[in-house]
C-alpha cells in the first residue's frame, strides 16, 4: 500500500514539475524565442531515478510540448560516470538505480541538435515524523480535524521541507486523493508560501525559526469521514525547495498579463526545469 502511494506521489509531482517548466517567461518579444530543452529529474532513494526531456515554448504558442526522444542521459555520481538513462517514449527515461542520501548527483543531457544542459543535487536525509496529536473541533458550519505533526528538525544544518496530505477511503484502500488543509503555524505562515495543487494544498517550508528544535506543524482539515489520511513528510534539498518556492511565488503574484513576475530558481545549466531531490516520511491516521 505504500508502495502504491509512493509511487501516485512521484508521478503527480513529476506531471506537476512538467507543467511548470515546458514553458518560457512571457518577455517584451512575444513572438516567439529559441526552443530550450527543458529536464524535470527526480531523485528519491525509494525509487529509480527518472526524468522527462521535452522542449519550451512560448506561453502564446498552443500546440502539444515537444518530448524530446532521442537525448543521450549520463548519470553521475560523486563525478563518476554510474549509468546512462534507457528512453521509454513520451520523453521519458528511466534508470535501473536507485540513488542514495548524502551523496552529490549529476545529469548530463545531449541532444541530437547538439543542445546540452546539466544539474547537480544531493538527496538529504528523510526526517521523521514522530507522531500525529489530532483533535476535533466542531462549528456551526462545520466539523474540523486539527493535527500537529510532531518532527524533529536535525540541527546545525538548514532544512527544507514539503507537507503534502492524501487519503483514501478504507474500503479496498481505494480512491487515494488529494487531500485539501489549512496551515495555522504561524512559524511557517509568516514566511513561506501555500500553493494549491490538483485539489490539495502543498506547503514549502523551511526551519528557519526552529533549527534543531522539535516542532509541531499545525493545520486543519474538512474532517474526514470513515477515509484513512496519508501524511506525507518531505525533506528536500534547497535548489528543490528554491524553485517551488520561486514557482508558487509566480503563481501567487501572477494577477494579470502585465504583472511582475518572481524569477524562476533552477539548478539546470543551460535549459530550463529542475533536477529534485527529497525523501519523504509518511504517516497515517484513520479516521472514524
């Protein structure tokens, strides 16, 4: 069951990082640019690495993204040459290994039209959750459930974190979904972005306020009868969390055509998209 849901997790959030990335900032010559390659990896000790090679394109230009089929993938690690990616069609390509914490990664992406670009990213240790503190409060227009994940953030280092809930229903465990929540913690309201995604909320967050210290994540919820809730735990590196952070940004920000725009943070060098590393921690509660 965990499995299944680790690996809904990893397909919604690459589909998520395609659709931020394939196209170009709008600038003062909307006609039209040069075509960059764009890459949107992910690197999860749980699971193999992949990533998906596809060309930008204006935000005018309405035709279907362009994957990219025949890129030559290297995969690196610690600077040694470990594996050269296999393509599965749809501009996607896989590796048979699974990447390790702690340990620098780099890609290097050749396309056939002489375009290069390359990342590099190291995956960080999976942080915890300790326990989950529910109560519920019930209004006069509705019935909330209240938790207080419990982590304990790892000290002398920053930490960069993703809180993304889902749930199912307990029969056959079918119909995992996004599940939408409200963020009270002020230690994290006050300085970081909510962005909705597919019907849920995605919280980035760093432990700018509470370095090495134990804290409780505080959020609130539409109570979730008879559904068992998945809690899922991020820790990701900090170019990850600099480019959704600058991405929910632009998307808060972005209120009209002529709007200013937040620049866009990548560690891709010479292309667009972003190369993701995290390990989650997942926890559940099952609600009657």
């Amino acid at each position: 069951m965990k499995n299944n849901i680790l690996i809904k997790t990893i397909l919604f959030f690459t589909i998520i990082l395609l659709c931020f990335s394939c196209i170009k900032d709008l600038n003062s010559d909307i006609s039209g640019g040069d075509n960059l390659l764009v890459v949107n990896a992910t690197l999860c000790p749980d699971s193999a690495i992949s990533l998906v090679v596809s060309k930008s394109k204006n935000v005018l230009d309405e035709t279907k993204t362009e994957y990219i089929n025949n890129a030559l993938i290297y995969v690196y690690e610690s600077n040694k040459l470990i594996d050269t990616l296999r393509n599965k069609g749809n501009g996607l390509y896989l590796s048979s290994l699974k990447p390790s914490t702690n340990k620098p990664y780099s890609i290097k992406v050749k396309a056939i039209n002489n375009d290069e670009l390359e990342a590099t990213d190291t995956i960080p240790e999976r942080v915890n959750i300790l326990n989950i503190d529910t109560f519920v409060v019930n209004n006069k227009l509705s019935r909330l459930l209240n938790c207080a994940i419990n982590i304990a953030d790892p000290i002398n280092k920053s930490n960069f974190y993703l809180l993304k809930i889902l749930s199912s229903n307990k029969t056959g465990f079918k119909n995992i979904q996004a599940q939408k929540y409200t963020c009270y913690d002020p230690m994290i309201m006050n300085v970081d972005v909510i962005d909705s995604l597919a019907g849920g909320n995605i919280i980035f967050f760093n432990d700018s306020k509470f370095n090495g210290e134990t804290h409780s994540v505080l959020i609130s919820m539409l109570y979730p009868k008879n559904r068992i809730v998945y809690v899922q735990l991020w820790s990701i590196s900090q170019a990850f969390y600099n480019y959704c952070f600058s991405i929910a940004s632009n998307r808060a920000n972005n209120s009209g055509l002529f709007s200013e725009k937040t620049q866009v943070r990548s560690n891709i060098k010479g292309g667009l998209g972003i190369m993701g590393s995290y390990s989650i921690s997942t926890d559940s509660i099952s609600i009657e």
